[in-house]
C-alpha cells in the first residue's frame, strides 16, 4: 500500500480498491462492526462506542490494521489477531456534531488480511447523537513550554488550535533534535469542559482539547499526531499534554509518544475564540 493511502478519504480508498479489481476479493473476508451515541452523563458531550469484530478466529480472519472512520475520517486504528479478533472504543462524535445529528461509522482493512486476501474490506453504519446532547461553547487553545517524557527526553512545544475545522491552527513539536509540524489539522475530535476541572482564569468555554492532525516530521511529509490538551488553571503547573506521532502509512512507526502528564514547564491557555480563518 502506498504511503498517502492512508491519507485519502473513506470514498477514495473504496474507489481504488475497486478500480484494482480488489473489492470482491475482499468480500469474502468481512468485518462485523456495531456502533451507538451516548451523551456524557456530567458534561452533554456526544460519544460514539463501536465493537468491531473480524469474520473470523482463524488465522485467515487476523488483520494488522483495521481502520475505523468517522465521517470518512479515521479517528482510530486497531487489529484482529492472532489471538484477539475484536476490539473496542468510545470516541467523541466528530466536532460539531449536534443532537439529531447522523455520524456514518465504519471499519475498513487498510492492510492484507492473515492468509494473503488483499485489504479493501468494509463496513459501515449510521448513528444518530442523541436529543439531549450538547455541543460545547467553541473555544481556542494556545501554549507553549516544555514536558519531560518519561524516558527524561525533553518535549518542547507552542501551539495555537481552536475547536473547528477552519485553517488556521498550528502546532509544533521539538524533541532531541527531532522537529514535527502540524502542516493540515484534519480534525478536532473534541473540545469539552468538565466540571471537576477548574480552567480560569481567563474565564473560557472549555479545558480539554482532543485532536488529530498530519504534518512533516524533520521535513518530511506523511506523518499524523494525535494530541490532548489539558488547561487546569494558573499558572499551569497543573496542565497536561498527551503527543503521539507516528507515520501514517505504517502505524507501527512511532516516532514519539508521551503519555498524557503534568508539563515540567511552561503553560496551556484555553480562551474564547475569536474570528480566524
């Protein structure tokens, strides 16, 4: 599979699937998946959990990389065997869902399956956001300082990302030499404000930020980042950042992965928005 395959839409992977003939070979290995919305029973907030199960426990039904997309964007990745041939999640609903809302839901084999089947396999459902869930208040990110891994690596970072889709979020991350920058944010996946959380001052409608954007690693093009933001208050002793880089065409190469943790250093600003583009 090329390098960019993993970049295209849902629509564009089922095309050239189909366009290299790929598509009834790949019917015969399919993939069960369910999917239902809740609401965050303290916050509003909608949640999509999805179960997704492979068509079989042998070595023929094992996958190394299963997609699961919302909206034709892939949100999360997971396999099927050797020994495990589900798994599990729970996500927040695309950003700007609102209650009422439909969420396409699917899983799709980005690699070969198990006994050689080419990949192409897919399925897909519909969800609805429930009626009494709420679409938090839009707000903004901006931060910068530093976060020691737990190897003792030092992580420095400075960003500005707001909770839509518009282009003008930046996020850049440093660490032994090594450079990554967000260049396309594709999506956030959440912004939410808990109230076991207290974020001001500066008053703001959330403090958590989920993301998931692709940009050059040490100049390099291919890359995607998943990221959590955490403002806990002043003067940000108490704030938390979550950083995972990995290429995206192989998965398995992380180039660096900290674990959500306290910043050692500097500070994470949940604001308002303000007119962007």
């Amino acid at each position: 599979m090329s390098i960019s395959l993993r970049r295209l839409t849902l629509t564009m992977l089922l095309a050239v699937a189909s366009h290299l003939g790929l598509a009834t070979v790949a019917s015969a290995h399919y993939i069960n998946l369910s999917a239902t919305s809740v609401c965050d029973p303290t916050t509003g907030a909608a949640s999509i959990q999805f179960v997704a199960t492979s068509w079989s426990t042998g070595a023929q039904g094992s996958n190394p990389d299963i997609h699961i997309l919302f909206n034709g964007v892939t949100v999360a990745n997971g396999a099927f065997g050797p020994s495990v041939f589900s798994f599990s999640g729970s996500l927040p609903a695309p950003a700007g869902s609102a209650a009422g809302d439909s969420v396409t839901v699917t899983a799709l084999a980005g690699e070969a399956w198990g006994d050689g089947y080419p990949w192409g396999a897919s399925t897909s459902t519909t969800v609805i956001i429930p009626g009494d869930c709420v679409q938090p208040g839009l707000g903004r990110f901006t931060g910068g300082g530093h976060q020691i891994r737990v190897d003792n690596v030092r992580v420095t970072r400075g960003l500005t990302i707001h909770c839509d889709l518009l282009l003008s979020n930046n996020l850049e991350v440093n660490w032994n030499g090594n450079h990554f920058h967000m260049t396309d944010h594709l999506t956030t996946v959440a912004c939410t404000d808990s109230p076991t959380i207290i974020q001001a001052p500066p008053a703001a409608p959330i403090d958590t930020l989920i993301g998931v954007g692709t940009g050059r690693y040490n100049n390099v093009n291919g890359f995607t980042i998943h990221f959590t933001l955490v403002d806990a208050g002043e003067p940000g002793s108490s704030d938390m950042m979550r950083i995972y880089i990995f290429e995206t065409a192989n998965p398995s190469n992380v180039v660096l992965d900290v674990p959500l943790q306290v910043l050692t250093g500097g500070n994470l600003q949940a604001h308002f928005d303000q007119p962007h583009k």
